[in-house]
C-alpha cells in the first residue's frame, strides 16, 4: 500500500464543480481509473473510447449509485475547458498501447513523461503544491490509501481489458 497523498479526503459534498478536478476511481484496486475535469464537464480516455463533455452531475449519480470509491483531487492549476475538448476531441480516442488513461491527462497538464503512474502524478502535484483539497466518496471503512502498483502492471492490465473486457 501506497498512500500517496497528504490530506484527508473532505466530503464529497464540498466540491466546487467548476474547479479543475483529478477524477480516480475505484481507488481500492490496483491501478484505479483516472479522468479530468473542468467547468463542470468530465473527460476520459478508456480502453474501449472514451468520455468527451460528459456532465459531472450525471458522473456523479453513476458513482453514487454503483457506490464506486472513488478521490478528486482539486487542483491549482487552469486549463481551458476548450483545451480538453480539442484534446480529446482529436485524439485519444481509446487507450493505445503503452498508453493509459493518464496519458492525456498528463498531456493536459504540461507533463513530458507518458510512463507515470497516479502516484508519480500525485507526488509531482503535491511537490509542487498544485493540489488544493482532496475529495472522497464510497470509500471502504478501512481504505487507508490507494494500492502500490506499476507501469508494468497498467499495461498487462489494459491488455487483459483489450482482449477480455473484463
């Protein structure tokens, strides 16, 4: 186990929806899911496509209603709601190969590196103090962090979901 994150996760209910937001999900399992979002719209590059604008009250009531565990990280940082509709309007259209859902999202942020995993992102932000609050919904009683997992990992992982679908 990894807890890499400094904060404790603030009431769900607390979150400005209109602040650029670091969706992860299903935070209990290794290699948990990321997306982004800003002014209220949510983006994210899955294996089988991908989200473009999709409105956060509607991600929010699918979390609530499947009880997904899941943290937001608020972040300092402005991006242009703009930025992230050219982004994943022209690209990153489903995961590639070598690719995981925080390619585009590291993209979006300025960030060179494309074989970071959620903690490498985590840790820059908060090194460079660009994570405001963190936000937790559907947590396990228990959860104590997100597992420790690697590269490596996420791309047997995608592959298995390529091949599987599961």
């Amino acid at each position: 186990m990894s807890n890499f994150y400094s904060q404790t996760p603030r009431s769900f209910d607390e979150i400005n929806l209109s602040s650029l937001l670091l969706w992860v999900f299903h935070v209990d399992k290794k290699a948990p899911h990321a997306g982004i979002s800003c002014a209220e719209k949510y983006y994210s590059s899955k294996v089988n496509g991908k989200d473009v604008d999709f409105p956060l009250n509607a991600l929010i009531s699918i979390v609530n209603s499947k009880k997904i565990p899941v943290l937001v990280f608020e972040l300092k940082t402005n991006i242009l709601k703009k930025n992230l509709d050219d982004l994943f309007s022209d690209g990153y259209s489903k995961i590639q190969k070598g690719d995981s859902c925080l390619t585009p999202i590291l993209h979006a942020l300025g960030k060179t590196d494309q074989n970071y995993i959620l903690e490498d992102l985590i840790n820059g932000l908060e090194s460079e103090q660009n994570i405001v609050s963190i936000f937790g919904s559907n947590l396990p009683e228990d959860f104590q962090c997100i597992p420790k997992y690697d590269f490596e990992y996420v791309q047997k992982r995608l592959e298995e979901l390529r091949v599987n679908g599961k």
